[in-house]
C-alpha cells in the first residue's frame, strides 16, 4: 500500500487538531475538537489528560470514516503541544491527576524557595529561564509537598505530546523543546544537570530519556489502533513545543526570523543560533537540532479576545449569524472604526497574572480610561492594542540581549484579522506577515501543475464550474487576503477583484492589456466601496518575455523575491479604469517588483 501521507495531532488549550499533509506539504483533511480547562481556585489550571486522548481518537474517526482519509496510506505521525505541563503518571504510564497546564501559576510559594535556596542568577544562568511557578519545577515541588501520596506513586512525569505518543507507542519520551520548563535542565548542554536536580531533591529517575524531535519514538500500537482506527506499524517522532513546531511550519529556520503568536497566548520567538539568556524572557530549544528560540510569552493573546466574544460578544455572534460572518470578523470590523489609542481607553492584558517580561503572578487585567463616551468598539480596540503593546515590551526586552527583529510571520487565530495584524506592526514599527496558504487558480493544468511544484498549496481550475464554490469554501466566505492577477487580460482582472476579501489586496504582475471597465453592476456584486491596488510592474521585454509567472514562482521559492515600495493607495472604484491606466504605464508606478538574484 503506498504511503503518502503525514498526520499532525496538536494538544492546545482549547482543543486538539488533527491535519493530514501529503509529501509536498499540502493540507489532505483536517479535523478539530475542543475541550474544557478546569480552573478550580484562583492560580489553578488543569486539564484531563484522558479528554486529550478521547478527543484525538474521536477526531481520527472524522478523518477516517467521514472524510475517507485512508489509515494505510500514513507513513508517519508527530504531535505537538501545550508547554509547562505537570502530568505524573504511574509505572504503567497512567495518569495520576490531572495535568497542571501552563496557565496554573499555584506554585508561588516554591518558586519562592527555589530562587532563595539556589539563587535565581544561578538557575536563570543553567535553565536559561527566570523562576516563575508557571514553570514545571516548581509544580513538582508543590505536588510533593501537597499530594505526597501521588508523587510517591510518580513513575514519570510526561509533557502533552509525551503522552499522546505514549498512548500511541507504548514508548516513554522527553523531546528537547519541552525540557526549558525544567530548571535542572542545562540550556546550553541540552543534558539534565544532577548535582541541581539533586538539590532540589528531583530524581532523575522521574523524567523520560530524550528524544530529539524528529526521532522516531516507537510505532503505533495495536491496541492504540484498536481505539484510533489508525493501522498498527506506523512511526511516530517525539515531536515537540507547540510555539517550536509553529515557528517551524511559519517557516522561522534561519537565525532572526521570527515568529508572532497570536493563539491563546501571545508574544513572539526569535530564532537564535546560540544560547542568548535574558532573566526576563523565554529560551528554550528549537525543534531543530543546535538552534534556540528566545521567546517572549504573555498570558494575554488571542485569548483576550475570545474571553470578551464569551462574556460580552452576544451582539457580534447575533450579528455573525445573521449575514454569515464569524464574530470575531465582526469584532474586527468595529475595532477599525476606532482611531488608533482608542480615545484613551487603555487595557493592560495580565488575564491570569503575566509571563514575560514582567513575571508578575499578582497582575490582573485592567481598563483604565473608561468614560460615557465609549463604545462597545472602544474597548475591543483597547484589547487589540493592549495585547500589541505587550509585544513591543516582549521585542524592546529581546534587544538587551542583542536579539534584533526587522519583521515576523504572525501565525495563530489572532492572525487572521487583518486590523489586529496592523495595530501590532503599527505599534511595534516591524513588518508583519501572516503564514499564508498559497492558492493558485488557472485555466492551464500545466501551469498549476507549475504552481504546485513551486509550493501552492491548493491549485484550482476556473475551468471547473464549481471552482467559485470550493474558493468559498477554503476562505471561509472570506475571500483572499491578497489576489496575484498576472495574466493582464479582462476576465482574470475582474475576478481578482470579485476574490479578494472586502478588506483584500489585489495585486497586478506584468502590465495589463488594457484598462479594465466595470459596470455599476459590477460594483455591486464585488461588494466593495474602495479597493486597494498594490501596483507593481514586469516588464514583458526581452529576455524574459511572458516568463512573469515562471520567474515569480522560481524567486518566492529560492526566498529571492523581493517585493519593495508598493503602491498602498485608495482608490474607488468609480476611477478604477484611471488606476489600470497608470498600472500600464511602468513610469507611473512607483512599485516594483525586484526579482534579484
């Protein structure tokens, strides 16, 4: 049976997700399931280990038996998760509680005790890591002294994705991205340090043997297969740190890329190729051998947010339902009628204390400026940027310990919000990018066949009577972020226009064949007021003529396209036909285009 297919199994704090990719990175089937934290006192966060495992099977059943995902077609699984994470488990590899997540900040008291008795400069120095009880050290400790009975029962303590693999192989695992929790681990070694371990009075004994993550741990079970629907025999790699495998698929490989989270938790992870240790940020392992990732980790992300749409977004998901729209589009659309500062109403994002780089366990989130003349959309808003200035705290940190950024790729839901996107690279002056999925639509199936091998993740035939339909369906009814029109005929202008989202880009490779003229029809059916035209301009001279697409291709793929002084203008649509006039004319336009080799 040929294999050609991978299975990525995400443990995040709200829920799991299951993708299937084909060898060239393409999303086959994707599947989601949410599940609950327990927040029983103030500082406790917990989570079922067994809601993890029932919800992954239970959504392995949706891509197996709804959407005919072939089991024996999986060459290989990985599985990422949730940091910080206390799960003990017995000697058979059963939990003995529930898992503390990285949310639980109980541990206070023996946080306290570890920077009296071995000096927070001295740990910060070995972990790389400030002392917050937020880490796992300090969760061990507490669970010793307040569950004796179940540490002494302890056979190992396990991370989220230690424990999905264990249920799937049978194997015990430890990956090198998750172990910058422990503060007996030596960051610039990559090895437990015993003499610290034994201080703290942690035997070694308790933690699994390391795995680099792409080191295969063990192959699925048969009684794992039994519950999964899985096939016995496939290889599972140790995976590793949700925000690590994130960076790696956002595409932050090299030294100073790096990545803007925008999920539950926010702040950002730079890459480094050295230990570069600052006592108020995050440094932990890529899931690259011999790379770092300093990380700047805040309490307060998209998490913000979605605790707002709860309590008071009743009106929005009203709203959302009635013309189809998610409610945090909506939530979006209000906050962008605001001016930036938000009158003055500000919020301090410390939902549950704060992470870097205040480590404050008593921080509590605020709204300061609150007046009568203040509006629903204020406070969204004041949200959005609150959660943006705690990155540029995050970023400005960064750069005491010399770690430099000029721009990031923004990933997570946060992301997805075009408005919030831009209050964040407004307020931090870089250059944000979102991880963009690349859709390639053509008549031609050669040239999609082109598309493919240079990386699109979906190819689309307009050929095909549904493709309107299927374009509705990957965008969510959204419409794209950004259209590439470089075909310079009349049709293809004016689908580019009908594609984009109402707050889309719409960009032109090559000089148009002649203006394009839109009916008032027309207008009506893109439903849009105003577009913005990012102009830009190949020429179709010798030597390259008609290789615009090609080239383009060629350069975004060797990472050699270079996209610079784009026009970022305004304009309606009643003088659109004016704005293709000057895009056929390159001495009007003052974008370009820069392919350099």
């Amino acid at each position: 049976m040929s294999k050609r297919f991978l299975l990525g199994i995400d443990i995040g704090t709200s829920g799991c997700k299951l993708t299937v990719f084909d060898f060239t990175g393409r999303v086959v089937a994707m599947a989601a399931g949410n599940y609950s934290t327990e927040y029983s006192k103030a500082g406790y966060a917990e989570q079922d280990p067994f809601t993890w495992w029932k919800t992954i099977c239970q959504e392995l059943q949706n891509l197996i038996e709804v959407q005919k995902v072939d089991p024996g077609a999986i060459a290989a699984i990985g599985v990422d998760g949730i940091s910080w994470v206390c799960l003990p488990v017995d000697r058979n590899g059963v939990p003995l509680r529930k898992a503390m997540i990285w949310l639980d900040r109980r541990a206070e008291k023996q946080a306290a005790w570890l920077r009296e008795t071995l000096g927070e400069e001295e740990l910060v120095r070995l972990s790389g890591n400030p002392v917050d009880p937020a880490y796992i050290t300090p969760k061990i400790l507490w669970l010793r002294e307040n569950e004796p009975e179940i540490y002494a029962r302890t056979g190992k303590f396990l991370q989220s994705n230690a424990f999905v693999v264990y249920k799937l192989t049978g194997e015990l695992s430890q990956d090198y991205s998750q172990a910058y929790g422990f503060h007996f681990f030596e960051i610039t070694k990559g090895l437990w340090n015993e003499d610290i371990a034994e201080q703290m009075g942690i035997s070694l004994d308790l933690l699994p043997p390391f795995f680099h993550s792409h080191e295969v741990v063990g192959t699925v079970s048969s009684k794992a297969a039994a519950e999964t629907g899985l096939v016995a025999g496939i290889p599972v790699v140790a995976g590793g740190l949700d925000a690590a495998c994130c960076a790696l698929g956002a595409g932050v490989v090299k030294p100073g890329q790096t990545q803007e989270q925008g999920g539950q938790a926010g702040g950002m992870s730079i890459l480094v190729d050295r230990p570069l240790i600052h006592p108020k940020l995050i440094l932990g392992y890529h899931v690259i051998p011999n790379l770092w990732l300093l990380q700047g980790g805040t309490v307060g992300g998209g998490g913000t947010l979605n605790w707002f749409n709860e309590q008071f977004g009743y009106y929005e998901q009203q709203i959302g339902k009635a013309v189809n729209k998610d409610s945090f589009e909506i939530m979006s659309e209000e906050a962008n009628a605001v001016p930036p500062g938000a009158d003055g109403l500000i919020f301090l994002p410390y939902m549950a204390g704060e992470r870097s780089p205040i480590w404050n366990n008593n921080a509590r989130g605020v709204f300061f400026g609150v007046s009568y003349d203040k509006t629903r959309a204020h406070f969204i808003r004041a949200m959005m940027e609150g959660v943006g200035f705690s990155l540029l705290h995050n970023l400005r940190t960064a750069e005491e310990a010399n770690a430099y950024v000029q721009e990031l790729i923004s990933v997570g839901g946060a992301a997805n919000s075009r408005v919030w996107t831009q209050i964040k690279a407004d307020i931090t002056g870089k250059t944000i990018q979102g991880a963009r999925r690349i859709i390639a639509l053509d008549l031609d199936s050669r040239k999609l066949a082109l598309a493919e091998k240079y990386g699109a993740s979906e190819c689309i035939n307009t050929g095909e009577t549904n493709f309107k339909q299927r374009i509705q369906e990957l965008t969510a009814g959204r419409g794209f972020e950004m259209v590439v029109e470089s075909a310079g005929v009349e049709f293809t202008e004016k689908l580019s226009l009908e594609l984009a989202g109402n707050k889309g880009h719409v960009m032109f490779i090559g000089t148009p064949a002649k203006p394009i003229t839109l009916a008032p029809n027309e207008f009506e059916h893109i439903n849009r007021k105003e577009l913005t035209v990012r102009g830009s301009w190949m020429s179709y001279s010798p030597p390259f003529p008609g290789k615009e697409w090609e080239l383009a291709g060629y350069y975004l793929q060797q990472g050699l396209l270079r996209v610079d002084e784009l026009i970022d203008r305004i304009i309606p649509l009643s003088v659109i036909n004016e704005a293709f006039i000057d895009l056929a004319v390159p001495g009007k336009v003052n974008g370009k285009i820069l392919l350099t080799p």
